[in-house]
C-alpha cells in the first residue's frame, strides 16, 4: 500500500491518505455551449487516435473541451489540496462493509487531535475530494475514527483487509515526502454540493 494524496482540511489540519480503490463520480464533458462530448476513436491500428466529438461527428479540440460543476463551467481543476467544505453525518449511516476504505494518517498530532474531537458521539466528516488534476472524477468520502484508526470510507470492497494492509504499512510510510492555454480552476474553488 502506497501513499497517493495529501490534503489540509481548512481549521483541522492536513493528512496523508493510503487508499484502496474509491468509486468516483465523473462530470460529463461538453462543449462551452454546453453540447454534450464524447471521446471516440478517429483512426483504427498500430497507433489509434481519439478525439472529443459531439453527437453529429463535429470534432472539438481538447482546448475545447469543458466540464460543469457546482455551477461553474471549467476545463481543469487542480487536484484537492484544501478540503474547505464539509458537513457532518451519523456515522452509523454508513455502510462500511461494503465499501473501500482509505486511512488517514495525520501530519501532526494537533491535527489528529483536532479531527478526532471533532468527530466524536458518532459523527463522520462528508466531503468530495479529486486525487489527480487529470481527468473529471471526484471522490466523495466519509471520515471516522475506527479501532482507533482515522478511516476515510471512499468505495467498495473489504474495509477490514485494508485496514491490516494499512496498519502493516503505516510505521514505513510515516514522514515519506510525496513525489501540481486552459482555464484550470482550484478544487476548493468548485467541489460539488455533498447532499
């Protein structure tokens, strides 16, 4: 297991996450006018080539090509570096048998501190994330404390094997540094609603 994302939760602190695999939602792409986008392939063999098309053959340069969220149309969003928006739900309301699990681990012990007052008497923290400024997909997730362990809940699959995978692993990957003409907007900046 591998340390992928690192992000600050505004007024909590910032966190490293060991995640399994999360099911992530993706907007669809269109055009600025808003005309639905998909990308199929142009030419078939040795070296296949793709384009972004709308539903009468146009083609549309990927400079062209635009995603909606929250309201605002953009190209590229940065990857969450600042979770600024969250809320809080009954953690019993969450099914975590079947889901993927990813495990936080906290870059200081305020930050820990912080977290787990704030989420003590059954409570989880909400909120949606985007690991990689590549592509479209964001992430939702659920954050609790578990066998003493912050568990952030992303996916589907065996949140039990993940957490023994997560706590052989944890002491060797505590403190390891990690490897940021379109409009790129910043995640914070137009995370989706969490209802």
């Amino acid at each position: 297991m591998r340390r992928t994302n690192s992000f600050e939760i505004v007024g909590i602190g910032e966190f490293d996450e060991f995640p399994a695999k999360a099911e992530e939602i993706e907007y669809p792409a269109m055009s600025k006018e808003r005309e639905p986008l998909s990308k199929k392939m142009v030419t078939k063999g040795v070296s296949s080539e793709y384009a972004w098309m709308d539903r009468n053959g146009k083609v549309y340069p990927e400079n062209d090509v635009w995603y909606e969220i929250n309201g605002k149309l953009v190209q590229k969003v940065d990857r969450t570096k600042k979770v600024t928006a969250f809320k809080y739900v009954e953690a019993k309301d969450i099914k975590p048998l079947t889901m993927d699990s990813s495990f936080l681990l906290a870059k200081t012990e305020t930050a820990r501190q912080r977290l787990t007052e704030l989420i003590k008497d059954g409570k989880a923290l909400k909120f949606s994330y985007k690991k990689s400024s590549v592509g479209r997909k964001w992430t939702t997730a659920y954050l609790f404390e578990d066998e003493g362990e912050l568990v952030m809940l992303t996916g589907r699959g065996d949140r039990k094997k993940a957490l023994e995978m997560f706590k052989a692993n944890k002491k060797q990957s505590k403190g390891k540094d990690m490897p940021g003409e379109i409009v790129v907007s910043a995640a914070d900046e137009v995370a989706p609603d969490l209802d």
